[in-house]
C-alpha cells in the first residue's frame, strides 16, 4: 500500500438504466434508482435516487423528473452528471476536512458508441474523478458470477437489465462476439401498460406496471410456485374514475410474450455467430443469466426450452455486474480488457 493511498477513493459503478449501484471497499455503497427531479424554473436538481423515484408520476408542472439513461446510455448529460456526483457525496459523509481525487471503473453496453462512451466519461470526470476506466456489461457479469474470464474456455453470459440486454460469449479474457438488444426490462414495463390499456380499459402508471412485473410477472403461463394475483389500482379509460381489477401472472406471460421472443432471437443469432471450439464449450457450461430481468419467472425455463442448453442464473443476479465491476476494480493491473 503507498503512503499516499488515503487520498485516493476506488469505487465502481454500474450505472443502470433502471438502477445506480456503487462498491466502496467491497461494500455496495449506493444501490438506488437511476432517476433526478428537477426544478423547472431555476433547473435545480431537488432529489435523486430513491427520494425522486417518489416524485415519478406524481410531480405538479414546476417538478419534472428525469431518468438520465435510456437504454442503457445516457440521454441527459446534466441529470447524469449530477446524479453521479450526489451518489459519491453519500460516500464521504464521514469526510470533512478533504475530498478525495477518485478513480473509477463504470461498466457500460457492450453496443455502445464511441459517442456514448465519450459520454459516461465525461459525465464521470465532471463528476470528479481523475482515472476513468470502461469496462463491458457482460464481461462485468461474468466475472461477478465468478466465471474466470480469462480462460481458454468459451462462457455465453446474457445480462438482461432494464434498458438493454447484452448478449455475449467470453474466452481468453475478451468477448469473442456479442449482440446488444434494447429490449429489457423498460420494454417489459411498457408492454405490460399497453397490455392494461387494450384488455382491460385501465390506464396504470409506469410505477404500477414495474410493480405488476416484480409481483405477478412471468414468461410461462404453466410456472412452478405461480404467484397469487394481485389488485391492481388505476383509471378507468371509459369512465374516467379509479378502479381496481385482479391481475394473474398467465395475462402477463401472453403482454411479455413478443418482447421474450426478440431476446430468444438475439440469443440464437449470437449462437449462429460463435465459433465452433466454443459452441463445444458453450453446450457443456450452459448459459448463465444475469441482470433484473433474469428474475422474471419461468424465462430460464423458456430459454433452455428454446435453445436446448442448460440456463443458470446468477447468485443475485441484480448484483452481478456491480459485483464484477468491483472485482475488476480491485485488479485494474491484471485485466487488460478495461478500456482506458
């Protein structure tokens, strides 16, 4: 450890469409939802995070709230900027004297521009950090599954978040080929809108919808442990009054329906381009789920039926790129994938 070491701060982020989580000294610092309110007027940030997410949907006209990543790239460089820097001032509560020059590794889309990746760069340097390093999603993942990234063994890692999902297969340290969708989790809450309004006249909230999709959400009609269904609250489209309708996970299985089978798609079409040697790998080690959306019920179930290899999802699979990211992170020396 150099003399000097305390006046560095090491911290990884995984900057999500849906959520922001940060790792400090191995710890998840920060895990808080991608979203900033701000001020109309005076175009103040008032909230972020947890606090903003409160705000969503219900803000009057002086309040508008912002979600700076749009599939999984950021679309509002001011709201990204300041969101970045109010989630590293809750590491250093404890700090008054000094702040800290930061080096940071963020993980980012494995389709991502060279434009968007100029992008979460410099939304970082504002931000304050001095040493900026990119690291893919799905190289994240892997290594947060604790896959060893670096062998000559072939891994297909599918990393379904809220704005994209990342399809990729790894060997020898780097991802031999990818696809990137954006179908995800966003897509999901959007279908399951569309479905309320077309079938039952209802119009819900992009809140409601995410928390139909974490309560009752399937990719399978038939599931193992379905869930019981839930009470739905939102505004009749004929009558313009609130009312409340039972939905079961088999209504949400038929709305997700087209958006799972372009993820099926992508994963067959990445299998097409993988190399043979590597298919070989692949058929022995399964595929290997990770991200939110891999926690919709039944979807390892669908996939496995529809490409006919074993499917693991991840322990935490929500954690699993911010756990890699940290990893790298902490062997920034070793892995020569992080792009500078």
């Amino acid at each position: 450890m150099g003399l000097f070491d305390f006046l560095t701060q090491e911290i990884a982020i995984d900057l999500g469409t849906a959520n922001t989580l940060i790792i400090h000294n191995d710890k998840v610092i920060v895990d808080e939802p991608s979203i900033v309110a701000v001020d109309r007027n005076s175009g103040k940030v008032i909230a972020v995070g947890k606090s903003a997410q409160k705000m969503h949907g219900k803000t009057h006209e002086n309040i508008k709230t912002i979600r700076p990543l749009k599939d999984g790239v950021i679309a509002d460089f001011y709201a990204a900027e300041h969101m970045i820097r109010a989630f590293i001032k809750k590491l250093n509560t404890d700090r008054k004297i000094f702040s800290p020059t930061l080096k940071m590794v963020i993980c980012i889309p494995s389709g991502i521009t060279e434009v968007e990746k100029r992008a979460v760069r410099d939304s970082a340097e504002h931000a304050g950090a001095k040493e900026v390093y990119l690291i893919h999603e799905p190289m994240a993942a892997a290594i947060g599954i604790g896959i060893d990234v670096e062998e000559p063994m072939g891994n297909m890692i599918i990393d379904i978040g809220g704005g994209t999902s990342e399809i990729a297969v790894i060997a020898l340290g780097g991802i031999v080929c990818d696809k990137s969708i954006r179908v995800a989790g966003d897509e999901f809450t959007s279908d399951i809108e569309d479905y309320m309004r077309r079938q039952h006249n209802i119009l819900v909230g992009e809140r409601t919808a995410e928390l139909i999709k974490i309560n009752v959400g399937a990719a399978l009609v038939e599931i193992d442990n379905p869930p019981d269904q839930m009470a739905v609250h939102g505004r009749d489209l004929m009558t313009g009054i609130p009312k409340e309708i039972k939905i079961t996970h088999q209504e949400i299985a038929e709305a997700l329906d087209k958006s799972i089978a372009k993820i099926e798609e992508a994963i067959l079409s990445a299998l097409e381009m993988t190399p043979p040697e590597l298919s070989a790998d692949i058929y022995k080690t399964g595929i290997y789920l990770a991200g939110g959306g891999s926690m919709l019920r039944g979807l390892p179930k669908r996939i496995s039926a529809k490409t006919k290899l074993p499917v693991h999802v991840a322990e935490d699979p929500l954690r699993a790129v911010a756990r890699g990211t940290g990893i790298a992170l902490k062997n920034i020396n070793r892995y020569t994938f992080l792009i500078r």
